[in-house]
C-alpha cells in the first residue's frame, strides 16, 4: 500500500512539474522604469441635504459612509489617496461663511486604512454645499509631481455658492494643463444637479454618474480609483458627418462627440488586408429620457455595403448604453511584385433611437465616446478562437495528453505491483 502511494504521489508530481514547464513564463529583463504613484482625492457632499433617507432606505450621509468603507478597503497599495470635505463644519446661515466650508478630511499619500475610516466615521450632516471651492482646494491638494491625477466628488445636490460657478473652476483647472480629471457621482440627483455635474466633467474629460443605491455608489467609486491606477487614453473630440463622404478620417484611439436624438453620425476607417477592426461606442442619457431606445453600430464600404453591425437596447432609466463590433480584413494572396496593398475605407456609422419628454432640451445633443482599434488580423488557425478556448487550445491538448500517459503509466506500475505481490 505505501509503495502504492509512492507511485501515485510520483505520477502527480510527474504531471504538475509537465504542467508547469508548458506554462508561459513572464520576461523580468527590460521593466519598464517605475512611475510615480497616482494620487487621488475623494471630495465628499456633507451638506445637510444629506440627511434624506432615500437610497436603500437610509440616509445619503450613511450610503456614503458604507461605501467609503468598502472602497478603502479596496484601494490598491500604489494609490496616494486623500478625503477632502465640503458643508462638514459650519451649522448657520452666513452665506460668506458656509461658502469656506471646506477641508481636507485625510491627507493624499500612502492611506492608513483605520485612521481613514475613523476620520469618515465622525462625519455628519452640517452646513451649505461650497462645490466651486471644494473643487480648487482639492486641486491645490494634489499639487505637484508627474503622477496621475483624480479627483471624486460625491455630491447630493447643486452647489449653493455662486456666483462662483463650479463648471467654470472645472473649465480654468482643465485649462493649465495639469492632466487633473475630475469625475462626478450624483446621488439620487434632480435635473440641475445632474446637468452641472455632467458639466464640471465634461470640462476636464472625466465621467459623470447617477447613483440610486449603495451599492451602485460604491462599485463606481472603486472603478474610478482603479483608473488611476490603471489610466485610460484621454478622448479626442472629433465631429461626425451626415454621410460618409463627409467622414472624418479616425486613426486608433478614442474619441468624443455629441449626438443627437435619433440622429445617424458616420466616421471613417481605413483597414489594410490582413487587419482587423475593432470598434465600440457608448451614448450617454445625460437628460431625461424615455422608455425604450437603444443604440447601433454598423461598418459599411463606401457603396453602402453592410459589412457588420452591433446593437443594444434598454427599457428604464439608464446613464449609458454601449455596443461594439470587430470586422477583419481578409489577408491576400502573394502577388508580383512589392507593390503595397490598397486600403480599404470602412465607414462607421453610429445611430441612437432615444426620445425624450416634450419638456426637455434636445440640444445639445448627447454625449458620445467611440473606441477605435486596428490590430493584425488572425493569420493561421491557431490565431482564432476554437471551441472558445482561442490560443489556450495547444495548452488543454497538452495537459489532456500528458494526463493519458501518466494513466498509462500508474495503470501499468498498478498492474506490475500486483503481479509481484501474486508472485510472492
């Protein structure tokens, strides 16, 4: 019996180390140079609007403190992150006053995960909603440096501090050309609030989001902290045409425009044999809209031609709606000669079908973000995916194989083993 389990644990061992050895093994020589670590600052609405208890049945003031718990918790080590408050200490009624209500709850840099927390717990409902200010004090936070800079602000309502107008501090902090973005969260928001959040980030290229549930709060705070981490390429604005004659000409990369109602936007690609297309492309419902719309994505030759199309659609309330496609351009066959092969225009088209209330502003139009991507084309069949597995399918015949002779191998010693116990 123990010489058995000998076998046994040798024929596993035989496995895993087979296993292991077809296992690609990452490159450590060339790293890249280690970059400075990106900051973040999350700019939290302490107002007294935040008493309302309506999202999950508890007060805004406590959705917020729950999800700051969970996205400290998640914040990954390379993070420098900061919490800076506004309307937290002042109680009265002085306009001036309120207005200053604004400090930095915990510092940006390496994050003390119990001290954060502790200093997120004492928070309460107080005073007036200072957004503009807020807004350049958190700049002034994340000063200096080459690192990726963020800023999330987490508000219940429209600020209440004007005529210094927060759209506009976002517009002159976009303009020194600091790379700082400044994402927006607006829990359970009305028209004006969401109209001058979907503005402040706008101005500086971040995103705005509606927030209903905690839940919803808390996921999208630690997408938005993982971007830093992790930063995206900045979009390009860029303007579609009515036909695609008139198309702007898109090279890779990702671009912004505006949309509007049930309108068609066309755009152009040009793709070498052997290439492939990969494009997608979300509308952003920054307004009231009706039930039941959708979106479509289609690639056409110049003659009008469909080529391939991708589509979705939705019923209720939405903040956004993507779809995608990918078209690749067959390779072709060796000709005479080095003449270089011709460039094959495709024609994007991009089409909405949302409607909105009678009462509100169709202009301008929605905001839109499309994805452009050319990458090679898939040039031998273990390029393409096969059985869903892709270019994992060498490896399970592997493992597969290897797992047939080592039964092979154990149901022979097996044998073996019992003839020499039969024998003596």
């Amino acid at each position: 019996m123990i010489t058995r389990k000998r076998l046994a644990t040798g024929a596993c061992a035989l496995l895993a180390a087979l296993s292991v050895a077809l296992l690609p093994t990452s490159a450590t020589a060339d790293e890249p140079v280690a970059k400075e670590s990106p900051k973040v600052e999350l700019v939290l609405d302490v107002s007294g609007s935040m008493r309302a208890k309506d999202i999950d049945g508890k007060s805004r003031m406590s959705a917020a403190k729950q999800a700051f718990n969970e996205v400290l918790d998640a914040v990954p080590e390379e993070v420098r992150l900061g919490i800076r408050t506004l309307g937290a200490d002042y109680p009265g009624q002085d306009r001036k006053q309120g207005c200053k209500d604004t400090r930095q709850l915990y510092p940006v840099g390496p994050l003390d995960r119990t001290e954060a927390k502790t200093a997120v717990a004492t928070l309460a409902p107080t005073g007036w909603t200072p957004i503009g200010p807020a807004l350049l004090g958190a700049a002034k936070d994340l000063e200096g440096g080459d690192a990726t800079r963020r800023i999330v602000l987490i508000t219940d309502g429209e600020d209440t501090c004007a005529p210094l107008d927060p759209c506009q501090v976002a517009r002159e902090i976009a303009a020194k050309g600091i790379h700082l973005v400044i994402d927006t969260l607006g829990l359970v928001p009305d028209a004006k609030t969401r109209q001058q959040l979907t503005c402040i980030a706008e101005a500086t290229g971040g995103t705005y989001t509606s927030v209903h549930r905690t839940e919803d709060l808390s996921r999208r705070v630690r997408q938005l902290v993982d971007r830093a981490a992790d930063p995206v390429a900045t979009p390009v604005a860029t303007a579609g045409a009515l036909r695609c004659a008139d198309a702007p000409q898109l090279k890779p990369g990702l671009y912004t425009d505006r949309e509007s109602f049930g309108q068609h936007r066309w755009y152009r690609v040009d793709l070498l044999p052997g290439q492939e297309l990969r494009a997608s492309v979300s509308v952003s419902a920054d307004r009231a809209v009706n039930n039941d719309y959708g979106v479509l994505l289609r690639a056409v030759t110049r003659h009008g031609r469909e080529i391939v199309r991708g589509s979705e659609a939705g019923d209720g309330r939405t903040d956004v709606i993507s779809t995608g496609l990918r078209y690749p351009k067959p390779d072709l066959d060796d000709g005479p000669g080095d003449a270089k092969p011709a460039a094959e225009t495709v024609c994007l088209q991009v089409s909405n079908s949302f409607s909105a209330p009678p009462s509100v502003k169709t202009t301008p139009g929605m905001p839109i973000e499309l994805t452009v991507d050319v990458v090679d084309g898939p040039s031998a069949a273990s390029d393409v995916a096969s059985f869903g597995l892709g270019r994992g399918w060498w490896l399970l015949g592997v493992l597969v194989l290897v797992g047939f002779v080592a039964g092979l191998l154990w149901g022979w010693l097996s044998r073996w083993r019992v003839a020499v116990w039969r024998t003596h």
